[in-house]
C-alpha cells in the first residue's frame, strides 16, 4: 500500500468518525469482469508478497485456489488473475465465489485508501466536510430507516442476475 493510499485512508476514516456518516456503497455490477484481473490479495490483514503466503491462504481457504499468479507490482506485492473468468467476462462459478468476490466492493477498501475504477457499476458515495458546510447533508448519523432501506437496495443490486 502507498504512503497516499494510507494517508487517504486514514483521513476518510477519521472524516467518518468526526461526520458520523458512514460511507455507502452505491450502483450495480455491469458485469465487466475487470476486477476479477489483476488484483491483489490478502491473509490477515496484509497483502500477498510470496507465493509460500499464497499457499498458505488456499490451505486455509480454498476458494482462493481459482486465483493464478501472473506477476509483481512495483512494491512486490503479487498480482494475481482468476481462472474462473471466461473469456466474455463472466464467471464460471458465480454461485459459489469466494466471499471477497461476493462482497465486493467492500466499505473496508474505501477507509484503507482504495478506490473502485471509472467505468465500475459500483461507486462509494461519502458526506465531505464541504458538504456538512454548505450545509448539502446534515450532520450526524442518518436515519435508521433510511440505512436500512440502502441496505436492502444494495442486496437486491447484487441478486439481480
Ligand atoms: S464490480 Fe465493477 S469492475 Fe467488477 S465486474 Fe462489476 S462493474 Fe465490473
Ligand atoms: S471467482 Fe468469479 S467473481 Fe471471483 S474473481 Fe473469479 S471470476 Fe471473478
């Protein structure tokens, strides 16, 4: 992770915490399958860096046995791509995906810094200080009701077939 990804996080987690507003996970999948290439994977809370970690990780969790190392990153972190993606994009084992696939994306990449591609479905969508300023939302927690409500849209986005 960059010195920029930890200090973006570090500032949206601390925004949250001085807000009170949650982050929320907004849109749907288009299906394009591109984050199933090229991504990073952890064990515990870190990035994989050798391929010994890699094997530890399918040990403990063999869903992760679908993913193939194909090269590094500039930090040394390995870059991996899912042999379950066929080649028009769509998963082959979409019903039993590993837990990190089904959960994308999660609230947990956006307070570590991360952010979701351009042209993705999905988009996490967050109260700014200059928004409690202008005095666009309100400051303070959001109405259970209202919460719940995302919440139900957002699994519905994710069941659509
Ligand atoms: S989550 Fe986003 S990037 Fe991944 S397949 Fe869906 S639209 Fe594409
Ligand atoms: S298991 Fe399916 S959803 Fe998960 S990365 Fe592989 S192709 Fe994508």
């Amino acid at each position: 992770m960059s010195k920029f990804q930890c200090l973006t996080g570090l500032f949206r987690r601390f925004r949250t915490f001085v807000l009170r507003r949650e982050v929320e996970v907004v849109g749907q999948c288009r299906m394009c399958g591109r984050c199933c290439k090229r991504l990073l994977l952890k064990d515990a809370g870190r990035y994989l860096k050798t391929e010994k970690q890699f094997r530890t990780l399918c040990q403990s969790d063999p869903a992760h046995e679908c993913f193939r190392v194909i090269e590094r990153d500039e930090f040394g972190f390995l870059i991996f791509n899912c042999s379950k993606l066929e080649d028009d994009n769509i998963c082959t084992d979409y019903e039993s995906r590993p837990a990190l696939c089904s959960n994308y994306p999660t609230k947990s990449l956006y307070y570590h810094g991360g952010w979701l591609r351009d042209d993705c479905g999905y988009s996490f969508k967050a109260v700014t200080f200059r928004d409690v300023f202008m005095r666009r939302k309100a400051w303070g927690r959001p109405r259970f009701a209202n919460v719940l409500q995302g919440q139900i849209e957002q699994e519905k986005d994710k069941r659509a077939p």
